[in-house]
C-alpha cells in the first residue's frame, strides 16, 4: 500500500480551539489531529516492502512534507506526523487535493506503480473562500480516476459533506467511506469505524492480508479483513 494522508492546516483548526487551550497540549485542535493520525499509522505494516506513507498538509500553501519513500518504520513516520507546522491560514482543498494525485502519488517520490494508493484526508470544514469548491470537486474526481482509493474525515458541524462524499471512494456512505466527528475531541471515538471503513474500501479491491486490532495489540491474518483491520501492502491493483 502506498499511504498518502492529506492534512487540513487551515486557521479555523485553532480558532476553534476551546477556551484556555495550549497550543500542543491535550486540548489543542492541531495536536489532537496528529496524534489520531499517528495512531492510523500502528495499523500498518510499515516499511520500504510494505507500506509507505507520505503527507500532504495545505492551509493557503500546500506542500508534500514527506514523500512516500522519506521514512522506512512506523516510528519514524509518527515522529514526523507529530512534528509537523501549523499554518493557520486559508483552506486551498483543491490544491492539496491535486499535490496528492502529482506530487505524492508519484514515482519520483516513492509510489509503486504495481500497488495500491490510498489517500486518508481529514479537514475541519469546507474549501475557503467558497470559489474553491467546484475546483475541490474536479480534484476529488481527478485523485480517484487517477486509481487511488480515497476515505475522507471531517471534523466539527462546518465541514461541507457533500465534499466529503465526494472525496470519499464508493460507496460513498457516511460510516464507510467518509466520517464525520463533531469536534477533535470525540475524533478517537470515530478510529475504529474509521479502521473498519478503510479495511471494507480496500478489500472492495480484492485485497487479502490485513491486520487485525485486538486490545492494542497488531495481529497479521492472512485470510482476509477479520473485525477492525488493515490490509497490509505490497498488493497490486
């Protein structure tokens, strides 16, 4: 699998901070999102052979702040996931949509043509300013034409869900392929539909390793998605 998380760092993500929140402690928007995406990254196998990740975070700038061939181990990837810079600007989803598709998603950055792409985005509301959405919506459809299989998070009672759906890879159902969480702080609340949704999406492509999740604990089964699980990579599309 070749793992591409698309990461909202619009300005609104700390503006709706609850009162008396520090940035990066326990009760900041920001730092709640990266340690749930961290948590993601136990899920999969990680490794050169096996899954790799890359990230893309937009705000007004997008940038691809690793590829998919930077980090070899699960370790290192949540260490950068952890590390990386708030901007707190504007929210450009259409162009972090499209860095995802020709920056992450190529094989000058680490993508295997031979395996499959998933692209996880999460984002606290809509495209600003409102001129951005029918671009978002080209870009969404351009990602998964593109053959990347894509779950989508939203996050607070902003987000826009007919983008989300959009977003989101068939069946395009609230539950399965897109999630909505009413603030950061219930996010955990929704990991392990999350877990369950992106499993179903992928074996939807016929895929038969996965991990499974029991009490912590990461369990390779080889005989296809078994409760709250992952496929592993390394399979074609």
């Amino acid at each position: 699998m070749d793992l591409c998380f698309i990461i909202d760092s619009s300005g609104s993500i700390r503006d709706n901070n609850p009162p008396g929140a520090v940035p990066g402690s326990n009760t900041d928007n920001w730092q709640i999102q990266l340690d749930f995406l961290a948590q993601l990254v136990d899920l999969f196998a990680i490794g050169p052979d096996d899954t790799r990740v890359g990230a893309v975070v937009f705000s007004e700038q997008v940038s691809l702040v690793f590829s998919l061939d930077t980090y070899t181990n699960a370790q290192s990837v949540k260490r950068a996931i952890l590390a990386l810079t708030y901007l707190g600007q504007t929210t450009n989803t259409p162009e972090g949509l499209r860095v995802t598709r020709e920056q992450c998603f190529n094989p000058a950055n680490g993508d295997r043509p031979e395996v499959q792409n998933l692209a996880i985005f999460i984002s606290d509301g809509r495209p600003f300013p409102d001129s951005r959405t029918d671009p978002a919506l080209r870009e969404a459809q351009a990602l998964k034409d593109s053959g990347a299989l894509t779950v989508a998070i939203g996050v607070t009672s902003e987000i826009n869900e007919a983008l989300l759906r959009a977003v989101s890879s068939p069946p395009q159902q609230e539950g399965r392929n897109y999630f909505t969480a009413t603030d950061f702080h219930v996010l955990n609340e929704i990991r392990e539909a999350v877990v369950e949704g992106t499993c179903e999406v992928v074996q939807g492509r016929q895929q038969r390793a996965c991990v499974g999740v029991f009490v912590g604990e990461l369990e390779r089964r080889e005989t296809g998605c078994v409760g709250a699980c992952l496929v592993l990579p390394s399979v074609t599309r």
